[in-house]
C-alpha cells in the first residue's frame, strides 16, 4: 500500500493522510496474521482512498487549482489515480478506470481473461404468479465484461420426478459487475417450456456462465412454479399439488357408461324438470280459457261498437287465418259477417 500511486500523492496534498495510512497498514498487518490470508488488504486500500477524497474536499486549494496549466486540479489528479486495487498491478490507471494488460481483464485487472467463473452453488424459486420469471441474477466470481456467456439446459418436475429435457440453450448474458451477472431467458426458450406443460407441476433452469462461451462455469439451479397450486423444494427438485387444483386425467380406455347412482340423479332430476313444465303448461291453458270466456261475454250492441271491432281486428296482420269470435268472422280479405245477436 506504501507504493500505491494514489496514496503517495494523497500523502503529499494532505497532511492528515500521513496518519490515517499508517494506521490502515497497521490494522491490515494484524488482519493478515489472524486470519493468514491477504484478501482484506484490498478492502483496506479503497477505505484509505475514499478517505483521501473525503478529506481532500475540505481544502478549497485542491478543488480549484492544479499542478499544471491545462486546467486540471489537484483533485482531479487524484480521481485519476482512483482505480480499484491499483488494477492488481496488471494494468494502468487512467483517468479512475483500469486500462489492462493483454490476458488480464476486470475492474482492476484481477482475472485472467480466460479464467472460467466459479458461480455459488445454491437453489433459488420464482413464482409466476408473482411475477415474470424470465431474468435471473447469478451471483459468483470471475465475470469478465468481454464474452460473457449464458448456457440454460430446461428442468421439468412431475409428479414422480424430473428430468432435464433437450440440448442446452446459449445466449449472451448481461455484465453487471466482477460478481455479478444477469441472465435473461431468450423468448425462444419460453415458448419451449410452456408447451405441453399440462402434466407438468414446475419447470426451471439448470444455469452456468462462461467468459469464453465454450467453458462453463458450475450450475445453479432455478425451479420456476405457480404457488397457487404447488410447493416446491428446490433442493431435492420435487413439488406438492394442492388439493384445490387437483386433476385426474381421464383414460382413454376408461368406460363412458354411467353408474348406477349417476342414471338415478338423472332420473330425479328429470321428474323435477317434467312437472314444473306441466304446471306451467296447466297454467297457460287456464289463463287462455278465462280471457276467452270474458270476451264471449262483451256484448256489442251497436253498430258502431260493431265497427270498432271489425276495424281492431284488421289493423292486425294475422296470414292467411280467418279471425272469428262468437259474434263476428272475418276472413281475409273479406267484409266480415256479423253472426249474432245481443
């Protein structure tokens, strides 16, 4: 850390920091003793930088002028030298950002740029009717922003088992950071898993990475189901259906010939259906019967009266019927006949 550039030039600018460095570089000789490994001296290098910025802001001097003529501040000159881990010494700090050295690549030129990724093992769900599960963030080692490479091989669960169905799927996957990447599934594939997924109680992903697109990383295992009807156990790729969307498929071979108790609700549900229809037929005779029996007794003693009904009754279209009541007969086309007397 003694020969870190940003730290040496931070020292020289402010005063304070002279301190602060030796102090980190105490407590990281320590942490390396207990633990025998190096791997917080790192995690100490970017705290002193970022307190070298901090304290840096307070001095108006380094935010406003600089060493040379072209503009550039003394803060400026510092962000410049700002690279993660000093870019592991295989590459140069320019401008804050790590320019690396053929064969390494990363944030701070950490990885060899054929290094394969390690992914952290483990299982994880996603609930469709939760959300879309079509983009899954991976989380591991060794993700190089060059070639970064998806490979998904479709998992299917049933009811008595699973099974990886299929050649694996290839696409490109989306770089976030040296430990973290995300893979969004290619509509393609969705299509696939979806079909013929009647019997099928939860499908998912087995997924790897790659940095090279030919070697790829261990699998992570993602079980996709809809929780309204299943429980799924990631781990041991098995899933339980509710009783609330349960199924039997029928067989074809299964006989379509009722059973006995079935022909009976029929027949009860038969008789019910018939008498209620003769009711309702009984009902409909006796309703005409009263309304011709009341115009049977409407007399028409006048003339006019007479008229008045002849005229009601042609104002109605009525085919080729001929209208007759007890008092008068109209057939169509015709002058109708008065037939009785008052």
């Amino acid at each position: 850390m003694n020969n870190n550039p940003m730290l040496i030039k931070c020292k020289d600018l402010v005063p304070v920091m002279n301190d602060a460095t030796a102090e980190g570089i105490d407590e990281c000789t320590n942490d390396i003793k207990i633990s025998g490994h190096a791997e917080f001296m790192g995690n100490t290098l970017k705290a002193l930088q970022e307190n070298c910025l901090v304290e840096a802001e307070r001095f108006e001097n380094l935010t406003t002028q600089g060493s040379s003529s072209n503009g550039t501040t003394l803060m400026d000159e510092l962000l410049e030298l700002n690279c993660p881990n000093n870019c592991s010494g295989n590459g140069t700090c320019v401008s804050g950002s790590c320019a690396c050295h053929v064969g390494f690549s990363g944030e701070s030129c950490a990885l060899k740029s054929d290094s394969v990724p390690v992914m952290i093992s483990g299982q994880t769900t996603c609930l469709v009717d939760k959300k879309s599960c079509n983009k899954f963030v991976v989380s591991g080692n060794n993700f190089l922003n060059i070639n970064l490479t998806c490979q998904a091989r479709l998992l299917k669960i049933y009811s008595d088992g699973w099974e990886v169905t299929g050649s694996a799927f290839i696409f490109p996957a989306r770089y976030l950071n040296d430990f973290n990447c995300a893979c969004i599934i290619p509509d393609s594939v969705r299509r696939r898993r979806a079909a013929n997924s009647d019997q099928i109680f939860a499908e998912g992903y087995l997924l790897s990475i790659s940095n090279d697109g030919i070697n790829f990383s261990n699998e992570t295992t993602i079980v996709i189901y809809d929780s309204t009807c299943y429980d799924c156990d990631p781990t041991n790729l098995n899933c339980t259906q509710y009783e609330s969307c349960d199924w039997t498929p029928v067989a074809t071979t299964q006989s379509t010939i009722p059973k006995e108790e079935d022909l009976t609700l029929f027949k009860i549900i038969g008789g019910v259906v018939g008498g209620v229809g003769c009711i309702l037929i009984a009902v409909l005779i006796i309703c005409l019967c009263y309304k011709s029996h009341t115009t049977s007794k409407t007399d028409v003693d006048t003339h006019s009266t007479y008229f008045t009904s002849v005229k009601y009754l042609q104002e109605y279209d009525y085919g080729d019927m001929d209208i007759c009541s007890p008092r008068v007969c109209i057939q169509k086309g015709s002058v109708p006949t008065f037939t009785g007397h008052a």
